[in-house]
C-alpha cells in the first residue's frame, strides 16, 4: 500500500540523456499503468526506482519516504526499498527450482517457516503454477516462467509490486485470464501495482491511471483511461491510444478546409477545440466518422475489408485515404457499401492538434 | 507493511554510509586493478626498464650490443625460421587430417580424432626428449640400428638440428589447426557445398574454391596459435639443440639467465634479449590482427548439421594407411619409447626385456627427494594458481562485464597480455620485481614460481568465467537485490552458482598445463623448489636419460588420469 513519488528526475546512459526532469505521482492502492513506446525509458525509470541506477537529478520518495535523493547523497540500495518486481525477462534463477525461487525473497527477508510455506503456496496456487513446485525453470514455457516471477513477485512485497510486460508471453486467454488476476490480487491484498507495458489496450482495461510518455522520455498526460481516451493531451496520445485518422485543416476567409491537395470545406464556424493562430490537424477515430448522404463531404470508398465483426473502409478523400470502421452489424441492416462507391461523410468527435513536424507518426 | 518501516527507520543511518563506505562494485574494481598491477604490470615494466635504463638513466648500450651480438641475431634468424616451416607444414597437416575426419568417409574417425588430441595432452619436451633417444646422432636407438644394419660410418637423421626442431614442433602443434577446422567443418552449413556439386562444379573444384576458402578463417586462427606458440616456444629447441649450440631466442635467454646465476647483469642481458623476443611476438599479434579481421564469413552457424561426406573409393584406404603411419609416429612412437627408456637398467642398452626393471621408478618416485619435492611442488603449484586464477579470474570478469568501470578496456587488455608473452619473458620480469627491486625477494622460493603461474594463466579462467558471466543477464542478479539480498548475497546466492560450470573448467584449464609446465620455472626455480617438469629437464640435462625417462612416463600417465577425471567432473555438470 505504498505510493510513489518522482521529482524532477533525470537520467543519463553515459552521455546520452535518456529521461529528463519527469515528475509523477503514484497513489497508494492504485494500479498505474506506464505506457510508451518501446525504447521511451519506461524500464529505466523503473530501474531508478528499484534503485538499480542512480538518476542525476531528483528525488524519489516510497510512502513518503525518501528513498534516493540526489542533493541529500541518500541511496537506499535497492534490498531495503521492498519493491516486488516482475522483470521483462522473467529473471526466474535458472539455477534454482520453481519453489526455491518462490520462496527466496521470504527466506531473505527472515519470515516464519510455515508462513513462507503458506504464502509460497498461496502464491503458486493464484499464478495457477501449483503442481511445478519442483520443475526447474528450463522445462518451463516462457508463460509459466513468467508466472513464477509473478509469483515471487507477490510473496516479495504486499506494498509495491512493479510488473515489467509481465504478460507480453502468454497467449490471448491466458492474458485476459491474468488480467483479471492481477485486478483481484490488488483488490484483496490492496497492494500499489505499477504495470509497464507498450500494449494501450491492456492497460486500458487493467490499470486505474495510465500515464503516458513520448519516445524522448517525456511525460505527456496522467490519467484515466477514460480521460486519455477523451481529452488526449496531444497528437502522439492520441495515436497511441489507438488507430487514427489525421487530416491537415486550413481556415481560409471564416471557413474551414480539409487541406488534402484539393481543399474541400467542412466547417464555416470555428470548430470546438480548434488552435488558433495554429496550423492544425483534425484527429479522428475510425469509428467516428459516419457514412452520411447528406453530407457535402463526399468519398470514395478505394476499397473495403471484412474483419468479421467490423468493415473496415478506406476511404479516398483528395489524396488523403481515410480508414473508417462500421460494425458488421449496423452494416447488414443498412445499405451496401462497395468498392467504387461515392458516399458522404460526417465526422463525429473530431480533435485538433497542433500540425507539427515531429508529431507526425 | 514491516519492510518499508524497517526501511524509513534506517533512512537516516543510510544516507550518512553512502557515499562514505566504499561500495562493493568498487572494492571489486580497485582490487582487480591492484592485483593485475602487481602480477602483470610491474614485471612487464620492469623487463623494459631494466634494459633501456641503468642505474637511473637512459642507457640503450645494452640493448644495442644484445642487438648486434652476431649470436643472439642467429638465435632471431633461427627462431623466425623454426617458426615459419612449424607454422607451414602444421598448417598443412592440420588442414589435411582436419579434411579427412570432417569431410571424407574413411571408417575409424572417432579413434583417430581422439588420438589426433593426444599430442594437445603433452608437453612437447617430452616428445623431443622421445626423438632425442631414438635418432640423436651418436647414441639414437634407430641410427644405431640402422648402422649396424648398413654399416654406414654416420647416422642417418640427426635430429639435433633445425630440421629435427622443425619436426617435433610440427608433430605437437598441428592440433590447433586440426582442431579448430574440424569444428569448423563441423558447424558449416553443408548446402553451401551441394549447390556447388548441383550447379556441376567438380570434387576438387568444390574443395577448392568452397570448402577451404569457408574455412579459411578457421586456418588463419589456427596458423597464427602455431606461429605465435613456435615463436616463444623453449622446450623443444632446448633438448635437441644445446648439445649442438644450435639456439633459439627462448633457449638463447634461458642460456643467458642460467649462465648469469642470479648475477644482475646477466638477468639484464636477458631481459635486453626478451625485449627482442617480445618485439617478435608483438608483430605476429599484430599480422594476426589483421589477417583475422579480414574475411570473416557467416554462413559457419552454431548449430551442427550433417555435412555431405565426400566418397574417397579407391584412395580410402591409401589415406587410412597414410592416416595410421602418421599417427603411429606423431603419438605412438615417442610415448612408447619414453615408456620403454623408462624401464631400462641403463641408458644404451638395447630394448629387450632382460633389461627392463622397475628401479627407475622406484628411485624416481620413492628415493629421489628432489622427485619427491618436485610432485608435491608442481601440486602445490598448481592447485594453488588453479584455485587463485578461478577466483580472480571471476573477480575481473565481473568487473569488466558487469561493473563496466572508466579503464575496463585497460584491465581487460592488462589480464590476457601475459597469455600472448612468452612465458620466458614473463619469468625475467617477474625475477626483476621480486628479488629485492622493491624490498621484497622472494627469488628461490616457491612464491616466485606461484606470481608466475598466476600471471600466465589468469587469461584462461579470464576468459572461461567471461564467457560464462555475459550469459548471465543484469536482471537475475537486480531480481535477486529486489527480494531483500543484499549485493554481496545476490553474488553468493545468483551469480556465482550460475557460473560455477565455468569455474570448475576454468581451474582445470589452469591445472593441468600448470602441471607440466616448464618454460616458466625453468628459470625460477630454486634448490628445493624443482617443478615436476623441471625435475624431467634437469634428468635429462644431467644425462639420466633413464630416469628421465621413468618420470616422464609416470607423468604422462598422472596427465590421462587428470584428463579423464576433468571429463568425468564436466560431463556431470553439463546440464546445470
């Protein structure tokens, strides 16, 4: 039940700069989900907070305390900080049995014989490992290893546990499976869980806050999964939360243009949440844009996929091809749509960015 | 809930020790530095030192007159010449024989694979003291015979001669072609050669113009292990040549050290003349570097494949004749002659049974102290540079691989250097650090003897626990540090067991070439403390062939039973 706090870190691989003055509040009792891209410093600011590396600026407190501070010299070395942690790469001691390794982090930190027993027991039986007590790691998959790391992740802290793509390895049922898992550890047991990963899907269904950092290291937006979702603070959350569609806007004379080599008008009031004084970018989800007849809009479908419970459309508007998606659903119980087709569009919930160069993905 | 309350409470007690108590990592670094610097460094430096200045000052008379000495540029002449027909003919042996088992489908190759390494086992003094019996010029068991036979006034072969040192070289270092061909003839991807045949390219043309350029690399590797082995080597030269003053640089310095007997200008003289042989051996490393760095191929996988045998008809079994004979004298022939001498009442008598005892063994093993010192010596020895190298040789790799501190490059290249130098050399340095140049003088004593053997053979446990460390990724040791152990317990408990198969080999790679070496302590030994190979030496320097003889035997059979152990001990551990 711990929380976590970050302050003004930076860290450096030798020269090269790898996070820069990132502050972030973990609260107790949540499940935080670090998202980015790979290669972002996801691994490295947790290694800072594991106390695996020293970061050149900043202070990082665990409930308070301040466990590595630059400017006061303190460094908790990292047995001391009582963080389970779940590596990328298992880090299941080959040398050792399933229960050996489950059981080390308690012999070390000097719990009672029969409540190491339990607990390892305890711990094996939620990771779904019971019955491999006595396996050695190599005649494991690398999803069962995976759970054993889980597990003896679960007996080293019941403050913070820290899950590094903990599920990257299992197949799609068992990842849903350990998703639920992992919700109800924390829901029993209230442990602070930080969950790294570079799939926004499973974080969106498991953690409570995801925070989200952009390949320089930079944190971009703190939040819910609904308020990513929603107010996506740029134009790389906004993509990275899920497939996008971005179509470079002009305003020309009190109207608004599609700037797509011909342009073609959509709005003659200044959109919500349109930049001014900016060049601008429309965002827009697959989902959200409509076939509408009405519309003055007008595509051509180039051409179509079915995707069993969806179509996916692509869509040529002026040399911009847009993706649209429709449930197979709505689909069967409307018109057909073909290949060749001429149809109007409406666009839903639009967002606005800022058109720069960088943040083209 | 307790661990992070146990945490806060000792906040304050941490933040005053960090920063003040000297971390693990770099306790590990500072000693590794240190001990290097004693073992390797200052011995080194002290070889250069000694020969550019005297009394203080830059002085290069020395090494001018050790230049121009019409003797020692003789020994340089023979020297480059040893080592180039060695280097030649083991090339072409090695690549030949390396063929055939690989490549061909002549029947018996696992009996003569394993007989092809024998000569890897021994000391190739032995072999030349073997030679030496058989075809000296006046006393060769098979020039006598031969004369008899044909009543000629002169011997047949002298192998007291540069020839007779080019053969016996040749016959012990063909293996590290041999070796490294086989193996990798063995992992090349054989499609390379079928598409060769498929596109109508010929047999001979396909060995030529596919295979051998394939493994090319492979030669090269091996060529440059003879070369640089033959340029520094002192066993082989030394027997067959002292009696007829024909010298080598190694034998020329040990002429020179020993001549000098203990006195310092001598010592100089031969640290001049090392620096000389070192310059040699530098520029061989330096080709080697180049050569190697050319023309390396990928298509040499790590996974093993059936390779296409090529059918050999009627020139099979002219080959597995030819195969045999040679095997027959490379390996055969010495060992049973040494064997044999070994049990002869006296040097000279003819080999027949009636002449046989066992007294040879009885004084060598059970009478003779110096025999007797020099087993517990070369023991001791190497069991204690064994010991002392796997641990150090771990404590350096985890510096360089793991620790990754400013000047690991440095520390790296400081560690396997003594590996390149002529163990000669080394001897002369470390005679000049420790015999009274900084206040200690261990010279006479077994401790001299140990520095050396340390330094000469910290490259292979180096290298064996390097090797095994890198495959021991950061996370089992960060995982082990997150459960509640400490630095030092994660070491203990994570990576030292991880890497104990590789200190197991990296002690008996240690171990068994410690045994019998000789080049080393030839030079460092004392009256009481003869190792077992410098006990053999002196015998057959004093001229008790006989019993040379009889302990040369004794040691190749405690050779096989420490090979065959290692086998055992390693198979075992295979799966961990």
């Amino acid at each position: 039940m711990a929380s976590v706090k970050f302050e003004n870190i930076t860290i450096n691989y030798g020269k090269k700069n790898i996070i820069k003055n990132l502050s972030m509040d973990i609260r107790e009792n949540e499940i935080m989900g670090l998202v980015g891209p790979s290669g972002c410093g996801k691994t490295t600011l947790i290694r800072a907070l594991c106390g695996f590396i020293k970061p050149v600026t900043g202070n990082i407190y665990l409930n308070d305390h301040l466990v590595y501070s630059q400017e006061k010299r303190i460094n908790i070395p990292p047995e001391k900080r009582g963080i389970g942690v779940v590596f990328q790469d298992y880090a299941v001691w080959p040398h050792l049995s399933v229960w050996e390794n489950v059981v080390y982090p308690m012999k070390k930190h000097k719990v009672p014989k029969d409540e190491i027993q339990k607990r390892a027991t305890y711990a094996l039986e939620q990771v779904r490992m019971t019955g491999y007590e006595r396996h050695m790691p190599s005649q494991l998959s690398g999803g069962q290893q995976q759970r054993v790391a889980i597990a003896r992740a679960l007996v080293s802290s019941d403050e913070l546990i820290i899950l590094d793509e903990p599920i990257t390895n299992l197949d799609a049922k068992l990842r849903e499976k350990m998703i639920i898992e992992i919700q109800m550890i924390q829901k029993k047991i209230g442990t602070t869980i930080i969950y790294i990963t570079h799939d926004q899907e499973t974080a969106l269904k498991l953690c409570n806050r995801i925070s989200i950092m952009e390949p320089d290291g930079t944190l971009v937006q703190i939040g819910t999964g609904e308020e990513i979702t929603k107010t996506p603070k740029n134009r790389f959350v906004f993509t990275f939360i899920g497939v996008t569609n971005f179509i470079p806007i002009i305003e020309k004379n009190g109207s608004w243009y599609f700037n797509v080599d011909d342009e073609i008008e959509f709005s003659h009031n200044m959109p919500a949440g349109y930049l001014k004084g900016k060049k601008n970018v429309m965002g827009i989800r697959p989902t959200d844009i409509m076939f509408d007849e009405s519309s003055k809009i007008k595509g051509k479908i180039a051409h179509s996929v079915f995707l069993g419970d969806q179509y996916d459309y692509f869509v040529q508007l002026g040399s911009k091809e847009l993706r649209i998606q429709r449930n197979s659903f709505d689909i069967a119980s409307g018109r057909e749509y073909n290949e060749g087709d001429i149809v109007g569009l409406s666009f839903l919930h639009p967002y606005y960015f800022e058109d720069t160069k960088e943040a083209s993905l | 809930m307790s661990l992070f309350r146990a945490a806060s409470h000792q906040n304050s007690d941490l933040s005053k020790l960090d920063g003040k108590k000297i971390s693990l990592d770099n306790t590990l670094t500072i000693l590794s530095f240190v001990i290097l610097i004693i073992v390797v460094v200052i011995p080194m430096t002290m070889i250069v030192y000694n020969t550019f200045f005297f009394k203080g000052k830059l002085d290069t008379r020395l090494f001018n007159e050790i230049i121009a000495n019409p003797e020692n540029i003789s020994a340089m002449r023979n020297t480059i010449i040893v080592a180039f027909w060695v280097t030649l003919f083991g090339t072409i042996i090695g690549v030949f024989f390396a063929w055939l088992l690989g490549r061909s489908d002549i029947p018996l190759k696992g009996m003569m694979r394993s007989m092809f390494t024998i000569p890897y086992m021994f000391p190739p003094f032995f072999g030349a003291m073997a030679w030496d019996l058989l075809l000296s010029p006046r006393g060769g068991y098979f020039n006598k015979w031969f004369m008899n036979l044909t009543g000629m006034k002169t011997a047949p072969i002298n192998i007291n001669s540069l020839g007779g040192i080019i053969f016996v070289e040749t016959s012990y270092y063909f293996p590290f072609v041999f070796m490294q061909v086989v193996s990798a003839l063995e992992r090349m991807d054989p499609t390379l050669e079928e598409s060769a045949r498929i596109a109508g390219a010929g047999q001979g043309y396909v060995i030529r113009k596919i295979t051998l350029p394939l493994v090319r690399p492979a030669i090269s590797a091996g060529a440059f292990l003879i070369l640089i082995s033959s340029l520094s080597h002192f066993g082989v030269p030394s027997i067959l040549g002292f009696s007829q003053n024909i010298f080598t640089l190694p034998t020329k310095i040990y002429q020179l050290i020993s001549r000098a007997s203990g006195e310092f200008q001598g010592i100089r003289e031969g640290a001049a003349l090392s620096v000389l042989l070192v310059i040699v051996v530098m520029l061989a490393l330096i080709l080697q570097k180049i050569v190697l760095k050319s023309g390396r191929y990928d298509i040499i996988k790590g996974k093993s494949m059936r390779p296409m045998l090529i059918k050999l008809r009627k020139a099979k079994y002219p080959l597995l004749i030819l195969s045999f004979a040679s095997l027959f004298v490379i390996v055969v022939v010495p060992l049973v002659m040494i064997f044999l001498v070994g049990l002869l009442k006296a040097y000279g008598l003819s080999l027949t049974p009636n002449n046989f005892t066992f007294n040879n063994y009885k004084n060598v093993l059970f009478e003779s102290k110096m025999v007797k010192d020099s087993i517990f010596n070369s023991l001791f020895l190497s069991i204690s540079a064994g010991l002392i190298c796997m641990f150090l040789g771990v404590m350096v790799a985890y510096v360089i691989n793991k620790i990754k501190p400013y000047g690991k490059g440095l520390l790296e290249i400081i560690s396997v250097l003594p590996y390149s130098i002529p163990g000669m050399v080394l001897a002369i340095g470390v005679i000049l650090a420790w015999s009274g140049a900084f206040g200690i003088n261990l010279y006479n004593t077994i401790w001299i003897i140990l520095i050396a053997y340390i330094a000469r053979y910290l490259a292979f446990s180096m290298k064996s626990a390097s090797a095994s460390l890198q495959q021991v990724h950061y996370s089992l040791e960060e995982a082990a540090r997150s459960c509640g152990a400490s630095h030092m317990q994660s070491l203990t408990d994570v990576t030292v067991p991880l890497i104990r198969p590789a200190m197991v080999s990296g002690f008996f790679l240690i171990f068994l070439p410690a045994m019998r070496e000789l080049t080393t302590s030839v030079l460092l030994y004392g009256p009481f403390t003869r190792t077992l190979g410098v006990a053999i030496y002196s015998l057959k320097t004093d001229g008790n062939l006989v019993q040379a003889s009889a302990l040369a035997s004794f040691t190749i059979l405690l050779i096989i039973v420490c090979n065959a152990l290692v086998r055992f001990i390693t198979k075992d551990r295979k799966g961990v």
